[in-house]
C-alpha cells in the first residue's frame, strides 16, 4: 500500500492537484512555512523545501536544504545579499527576512515567465522595501544572450544544456535577454561589496565569477551551485574555477562535507570564502 501512495503522489497529475487545492485553501495570504522564528509565505506551489529535507535521497532537495539551514545561521540583519538566479522569490525572501530593514537584498531573474512570481512573493511578505529585483542575466560579458525557459521553470538557463533532462522538451521556449558583468553592474550602481552572495544559474556560475572577479577579491562570500553537466555549452571547466577562486586568494568548499574538492567536480552548493 505504501509504495502504491508513494507511486501516486511522484505523479505530475498528483502535484496539481495538490497545488490547485493550497490556492483554493490559502488564497490571498499566501502558502506558509517557518523558519526557526521567521514564517515567510509564498504563492502556493512556490515555497522552499523544509529543513527536515536535508538528509533527503534526492540530491537536489537535500541540496537546497543545506543552502537554506546555511543562510539560517549565517546571514545577519544589515548584510547586504545578492541572489543571482531568484527564479520565483524562494530566496530572496528568506534573505530579506533575515537581513531585515537595515539590510538589503538585490535579486537577478531575466526569466520573464518568473518575473511576476518572484514580485508576488516579494509583496506577501512585504519586503519590497530592501528587496529589489534586477530582470537582467549576469554574465562574462555585456549585451544580450539566448535563454531558454519552460514557462518559469526553475532550470531556466543561459544555455539549452542547462535545463538538463528537460533540453529537448517540446515547450522549452528561447528568449533574447540582456546581460551584465557583475562587477561593472555593482560599478555602475554606485552599490557596495556585498557580504554574501548566492549564485544558482544553472550552468553560467563560472562565466559569472569571471566577471566579478573584482567581487571575489573583496572578501565577499559566495554560495555558489555548480552544474558540471552543462559547463561544456558554456565554455568553462573546474579548473578553471579551482584556478579562479585561487587566484582571487580565495578558499573553496562543498557545503555537503562529504564531498571534498580534491575529487573533482559534484553538483550542488560550494562556499567560496
């Protein structure tokens, strides 16, 4: 019986059902969850994982939870974040809770089909304020870039490999989106180092770095999740990126500990401190 439920609930159809009956339930205010003393909501359908996820067998779940139990207990009132890949708000909202009034979060999303999610979400937990969103693509260079999208799927990406499985997909729909250097964008906007930054852009995380090598070099602390799989499309390595952060005189780790960086290039989050 159980792996029949078990069987059912994995089912698309199942997850709609669900999802169609939390908006009916919540409506308005928002799906709930709690965070130590921080209840945050979001538009059913769009919360993050929960924490007792972490020892999850599915590697992507128990990634995001890691991330998130990480920010938890490291992100201060008055830091100033960076959420590079904010898709539907999972976290720009957490960080503008735990950064508060006094802090400030910046979040890039260039999806347009997430674009008005992530605002939702945002405006729930009333956090415009010190939470704005920048609907543009990070990148190595100035201009304009393919970017590929299942309807604000959260592996939109720079690069049609980035989606994964789901590259081929019948409704993947290219865009032609603007994109920036990270540190001419914080140049340019006159906007201060920041103390930490998240970056979760399936795939373009290294050709970001090179353009904020100027960030690194600040001492800013990065959570950075890598995508080995789709690194070839993009033209990068993890050497590069073990050469990078080290000559930036920086220090990188896996958040996951039993993962070690001597054995080379896993996916899911690294610290770059």
């Amino acid at each position: 019986m159980l792996r029949v439920l078990k069987r059912i609930s994995n089912r698309p159809a199942f997850h709609h059902s669900v999802i169609s009956a939390k908006r009916l339930w919540f409506g308005d205010r928002g799906e709930p969850i709690q965070y130590g003393r921080h209840k945050l909501r979001y538009v059913p359908g769009t919360r993050p994982v929960r924490l007792e996820y972490i020892n999850s067998p599915h590697v992507t779940v128990s990634n995001d939870a890691r991330q998130i139990k990480f920010f938890l207990e490291n992100i201060c009132p008055g830091d100033l974040v960076l959420d590079i890949g904010g898709h539907f708000g999972q976290y720009a909202v957490l960080f503008a809770a735990l950064a508060t009034e006094s802090g400030r979060v910046i979040t890039f999303e260039p999806d347009p089909a997430a674009l008005a999610v992530l605002r939702k979400n945002l405006e729930l937990n009333g956090c415009e304020g010190w939470a704005e969103i920048e609907p543009l693509a990070l990148f190595d260079r100035e201009g304009e870039h393919s970017f590929f999208s299942r309807g604000g799927d959260s592996m939109s990406s720079l690069t049609r490999s980035g989606l994964g499985s789901n590259a081929w997909s019948p409704d993947v729909v290219e865009h032609t989106v603007p994109t920036a250097k990270l540190d001419d964008f914080l140049a340019r906007n006159s906007i201060p180092w920041p103390q930490w930054v998240k970056l979760d852009t399936e795939g373009a995380e290294i050709n970001i770095l090179r353009g904020a090598r100027e960030l690194l070099r600040s001492g800013a602390k990065v959570v950075c999740e890598l995508h080995p799989y789709a690194w070839p499309e993009f033209g990068t390595s993890f050497d590069e990126l073990i050469t990078l952060v080290h000559e930036c005189g920086r220090t990188i780790r896996y958040l996951d500990r039993s993962l070690q960086i001597r054995d080379g290039a896993a996916y899911g989050a690294a610290v770059i401190t």
